[in-house]
C-alpha cells in the first residue's frame, strides 16, 4: 500500500461537489472537538511503538498509550454507570483511529461498541472496563479485537494463521515496515471516543435525533467519500 498523498487529498476536497461535504465532516469534528480531545493512540518508546509480551504464550503486542486507556475508560463509564442506574441516557460509544492534519481530522477507522450484549445484558466488551485489557471496548489485546490483531501482522512471532488481510492493510497504511520489535509509524496516530446520548445530532444536523448506528453508518460513508484512499473501514463504505 503506497503512502497517502495528503496534498491530492487537500486538492481533492475543494472540488465543488465535496464542499458541502466536507463542511459537514468539518462541523461535526468542530462540536465534538475531536481535534482537541483526541490522543495519542500507542504507547511510544523513543521513535518506535512500544511492545510488550502478553498472554499465557507471551506473544509480543503493541501497547496502548496511557492517554488512550483513561479516555476510554471515562467515556466507558459513563455509559456503565448510565446501564447500571437504568436511565438509558447513552447508547453505546462512537470512536475514530486518526491522523491530524493541520485543522483537519483525517479518519482512518470508524466504529462503536454497544451498550447491550445480544441477551440485553451489558456488553462484555465494555464490562469491567478498567480490568478489562482483552477486549476493552473492541480495541483489547486479545486476538479478534482491533489491537490484538494488527499486533499479529506487526510485531514477530505470531501465528501465520493469525495474520488476516484486513489488518495487515492496517499495518501497511500506519507502520513504516513490519514484522518488527521496533515498529516505527509513518506518522502520529491518534484515537477519539465519545459515549454517544439519545436523542443527540449527528453529522447531518437536519436530520436530527440520529441514533448510534445510523451515526456510525452515516461518518463511514461521508469519511468514504471525502478520504476514499484513507480510509481503512471494508464495511459501509462506497466501492472504489
């Protein structure tokens, strides 16, 4: 995977037909204040990820930044405490894998993790979410989650079985090369969170109370048409 273009990118978005676009990515950045609020998404030694060995066979792993942890863990609480109290204030959580640019937000990832499991009870991936470093809000270091994985296809030693296409475009797209102890990004890589109310307005604003998935489905396919080349989401996208 080549590196991003970021001036053809910038050139791109001044077309006419994606300025009213991009003016709703921009407003949506703005009230949320993602620029602001997000942060440092790995961990870093010197100019290299940090790793740490993990699990019962000690494999290497990418480490998460402290920064990134605590604002997970707050946003997380929020939405625990809002289950456990019944007030059904919070949906879920809406997070972003980004770069920055200048004043502008450059989405690489987008999801959300859910409040309810599929039995309505509380979601395992964010339960006991200061203990819970395997799952931790779709981002643990358990394989099958965002961390886990992408650390199978950057640091040495996993299995080739767990080395899967999806995130080895991750790996591409964000490392300068890998499989490496010493993995170098290509450039500062920052994550955002929000626990997400109801009744809250999402990037179009018209539309009005826009409720977690269809928040989720509406950034994806903006961010698709706005940074098709940047964009790392397979799911909801516009095909290229």
């Amino acid at each position: 995977m080549p590196p991003v273009d970021l001036a053809a990118l910038h050139r791109s978005l001044q077309t006419a037909s994606k300025q009213r676009r991009i003016t709703f990515w921009t407003r949506f950045c703005l009230d949320h204040e993602i620029a602001e609020r997000a942060v440092p998404l790995f961990a870093l030694s010197g100019d290299h990820v940090s790793v740490q060995p993990y699990g019962l066979d000690q494999r290497l792993i990418l480490q998460r930044s402290p920064q990134m942890e605590s604002l997970v863990i707050n946003e997380v609480q929020k939405v625990v405490q809002d289950f456990s109290a019944r007030t059904e204030e919070f949906e879920g959580l809406i997070y972003m894998m980004l770069w920055k640019d200048d004043n502008l937000i450059l989405p690489l990832y987008i999801g959300k993790s859910e409040k309810y499991g599929k039995t309505q009870n509380l979601s395992a991936n964010i339960a006991h979410i200061e203990t819970n470093k395997s799952f931790f809000c779709r981002w643990g270091y358990n394989y099958a989650y965002h961390i886990g994985d992408l650390s199978a296809v950057v640091c040495p030693g996993h299995p080739q079985k767990k080395i899967n296409r999806k995130y080895t475009k991750w790996a591409e797209r964000l490392f300068l090369s890998f499989p490496s102890e010493f993995p170098k990004l290509r450039r500062e890589t920052y994550f955002w969170i929000k626990a997400w109310k109801h009744g809250s307005a999402g990037i179009w604003k018209e539309y009005g109370e826009t409720s977690l998935t269809f928040l989720e489905y509406l950034l994806i396919g903006v961010s698709s048409d706005l940074f098709s080349d940047l964009l790392l989401n397979e799911e909801g996208v516009n095909r290229r």
